[in-house]
C-alpha cells in the first residue's frame, strides 16, 4: 500500500509498507523496523529496545506497530518504554504507520516500532 505524501520536517515519514517490508524515507526495509527522530533502521523485534531507550529524551510516545492484526506487546517492553518516561501505544502496524505519518505532520515527538504485515 502507498500512502499519500505528505511534507515534513527533518524526520522521516512511513511512505509505504507491504508484505514484509517497509518504505521509510525514501530506504527500503525488509522485516521490523524502527522509526526515530535520527532516522529509520532494521528493529530486532520486541527485545531490541537499545535503540529507542538511547532517544528517549527526544520521545513522548512510541507507536508499536503489532503487524497485520493488533495484539499485546510482552510486559517487559512496555515496563522498560514507560519507566524511560515514553508513552507507549499499541495498534496493528497499517494503523501505527498512519498514526505516525499525522503526528509527524503535526511536529510531534514521535517514534514508531512496526513488525511486517
């Protein structure tokens, strides 16, 4: 699916995604990925939290991205993303991509971690 452009600032929007991979800024990723205002990169899944706890000063909420359906994320996850002061807000990841690309829009302090549809 393509989603429609928008323009932003400095981060880098969700432009697309689909079976398997996504299209982030103009950089293909194939599998997870993880969206943060440094950029977009390879996620290693729901144990890979390094990467967001490192900006976690430059976050307000992580969108969490479950894949094609929604479902809970592991407790440790959410503890680790909380305790770091980040909101945390779960959905299936066409929501999350979407979510993400208006927030963004809207200058806000977003970050987003999917897993492929």
């Amino acid at each position: 699916m393509r989603l429609n452009e928008v323009t932003y600032t400095d981060a880098v929007p969700v432009e697309g995604y689909g079976p398997g991979f996504f299209r982030i800024g103009g950089q293909v990723i194939e599998g997870p990925a993880l969206v943060l205002p440094s950029g977009a990169q390879p996620w290693g899944g729901y144990d890979d939290l390094d990467a967001v706890l490192a900006v976690a000063d430059q976050l307000d909420v992580l969108f969490v991205g479950t894949g094609g359906e929604i479902a809970h994320i592991p407790a440790p996850m959410r503890e680790a993303i909380e305790a770091a002061g980040i909101g945390i807000e779960t959905m299936n990841s066409p929501s999350a991509c979407r979510t993400y690309n208006v927030l963004l829009s809207e200058g806000r302090r977003i970050g987003a971690a999917l897993l492929p549809v």
